[in-house]
C-alpha cells in the first residue's frame, strides 16, 4: 500500500470520535468482521489508527478505498463542511429517465478530459442522494486528498450542494462536468450558504413551509421594562403589543423549528425616492446594490428583530421572504423603496 494512502487512512481514522470508530469501519466495508474483532477500539486512538493502518495493507487498499471512508465520515458529520447551493436550468421541461451509471461516466469522461490528475469517488445514499468526492491536482502533482471537494446530488432535482475546496479556479470545471453529466445546460450558484446541510435542502425541496402574509405595520409602544408604579394602562398596552409581536412571527415564521441558514444575499434594484422640486438626481437610472445576510442562524435572528424591539413587526418581506427567494436566486427588484421601513438597524 503506498505511504501515502496509509497516512490519509490514518488521518481519516483520528478524526473520527473513538465511540464512532468501529461503527464508521462497518459502515465503510472494506475490512472483514473477522479483521474487525482484533482491533482494541479502548486503546488510545493513534494505536488504533495504526491497527487499522496495519489491516489495511493486508487487503492492500489504495485511494479509492480510502476516499471512500472520507466519504462516509463527511456525510455523518457533514456540518463541518461550508454547503453553498446550485440550480441547474434545462433548455425545455422534457423529463429524462435518469442512470447512475451514464451519469457517472459522463462526470469522469468530462472532468478527466480537462485535467487528468484527478481523483472521483461517488457513493449512493438511499434518499436518491448520490455523493461525489472530487481530489484535484495539476498537470504537474498529484491530486491533494486533503482539500477535496464534495458534490451532492439528488437525481431528478435541479438542485447540487457543493462544499469546495480552497482551489476555486477548479469551480468550473466541476461545473461543467456536473451539466454535462445530468443533461442540463446551465448552472448557477443560488447565494445561499450553510454548514447545515439538511437546512439547505428543506428550503430547496420546499420541506419547510412558510407563510409570506402581508401585515400593516404598527411602530412598537414602549420598552419591555415595566415598573411598579407603571400606568396600568401602559402596561397593559405593552403585553399587548408582545403578544401581538409573538403571533405575528408565528405566522410569518412558523411555529416549528427553522431551517439553520447562515448566508444569504440578493440583489436590489430600486429607483430614489425624492422631492421633484428639489431635483437631487440628473438621470433617472435605478440605483443598484448586494444585500448580504450572515448569522449562525439567520432565520431565528430575523425571527427575534421585533421581539427585541430592532424592527416593527412584522417584518418587510424582503426579510421574511429569503427561504422562498432563494429559490429564485435572491434576484429581487423593488421599484417602491431603497430598504423597508420596518428595518431598523441596531
């Protein structure tokens, strides 16, 4: 077995929590049930490790076998990965009978064709999801295992979530084998980023449902502190108004948990808003920009805006309407207004 396939077995092999090894191992296949009772799995992990190291040059494994237990270890911790999401566009609505094997050829025929120290792993998941490990290198190295790029792929969907690797000059190639081999004939990056994987794809396959209601606006009454010699009046009105803020982002939001989304961004094309007399602009050209959100759980921070009195509720839909956006790319055009009233900054 060659060094270093041995070495990224054994680094594959650290990663992974001690109470999960021999469950990842199984799941992997390579090494018998017999190979597997001699490990000592309540050793220390460098020494299992080198067991497993040890048992692997007996079957004389080589990088395929060990891309594939990269494979199984990201998609059990899959959250540890950046997943950004693409849709692909067919040039009519034709359906095709879909073949794993055809696509699998086309994707190598193609990407080998481009640049031939490369390495490709699939493996097929039962929610027709197929996971493609791509290690790439130069027409003068060999392919570096450890920044792959990782495709999911939902056979039938428009839909591929790519984590990539830190070479992004390889995005287009990746692209193309990806067209090529699902029979579309484009693709875009839909602007929209998380670890969550899962997260990502309720919002795509339209798993989550919300509610895109428009509400007239009313400006908050007071802060939440309610002193003891208060009007009772006052304070009733403020209970009032937190109940009403509460059934508002039900409404709009939900009432089961939210899609953990950390990135998102749209474009925004709107015309200013001034006094005609006043003659501010010469040319009447829309004033264009890049709206982008980041949070570690964007959703539930917008969520929580009215509550903790940042912004009236509800909230613009410009806000509320970024999971069903991103279904269309977060191109959004808005002729009436530059931002929404109903967005304070903090």
């Amino acid at each position: 077995m060659d060094e270093t396939v041995a070495e990224y077995i054994r680094r594959t092999v650290l990663k992974i929590p001690r109470d999960k090894i021999k469950m990842m191992l199984q799941k992997w296949g390579f090494l018998s049930e017999a190979q597997l009772q001699t490990l000592n799995f309540h050793q220390i992990k460098d020494n299992i490790s080198q067991e497993v190291v040890q048992l692997c040059e007996e079957n004389s494994a080589g990088i395929k076998q060990a891309a594939a237990l990269d494979i199984i270890y990201n998609h059990i911790y899959q959250n540890k990965r950046m997943w950004s999401v693409y849709q692909m566009k067919k040039s009519g609505e034709e359906l095709e009978y879909f073949d794993i094997t055809d696509f699998k050829k086309k994707f190598k025929r193609r990407l080998r064709s481009a640049l031939k120290n490369v390495t490709i792993t699939f493996k097929e998941y039962e929610d027709n999801a197929i996971w493609i490990r791509v290690a790439w290198g130069t027409p003068y190295k060999k392919p570096n295992q450890y920044k792959p790029s990782y495709v999911v792929y939902h056979s039938q969907t428009p839909y591929v979530f790519i984590s990539a690797s830190v070479l992004k000059s390889n995005m287009p190639l990746l692209c193309q084998a990806l067209i090529v081999a699902s029979s579309y004939h484009d693709i875009c990056e839909m602007e929209l980023r998380s670890h969550c994987l899962n997260s990502l794809k309720d919002i795509v396959f339209k798993r989550y449902s919300q509610n895109f209601q428009t509400y007239a606006t009313k400006p908050l009454q007071g802060g939440n502190v309610e002193p003891e010699n208060a009007d009772i009046r006052i304070v009733q009105e403020n209970r009032s108004e937190k109940e009403r803020i509460h059934r508002v982002n039900q409404e709009v939001f939900g009432s089961g948990p939210l899609p953990k989304l950390e990135f998102a961004q749209y474009r925004l094309e709107t015309m200013f808003k001034s006094d005609p007399k006043m003659d501010v602009l010469d040319k009447k050209e829309p004033f264009r920009c890049l709206v982008k959100f980041s949070s570690p759980h964007l959703l539930e921070s917008l969520k929580s805006l009215a509550s903790a009195g940042m912004a009236d509720a509800p909230l613009s839909p410009l806000l509320t309407c970024i999971p069903h956006k991103a279904r269309n790319y977060f191109k959004i055009r808005e002729k009436k207004g530059l931002f929404p009233e109903s967005f304070v900054s903090p």
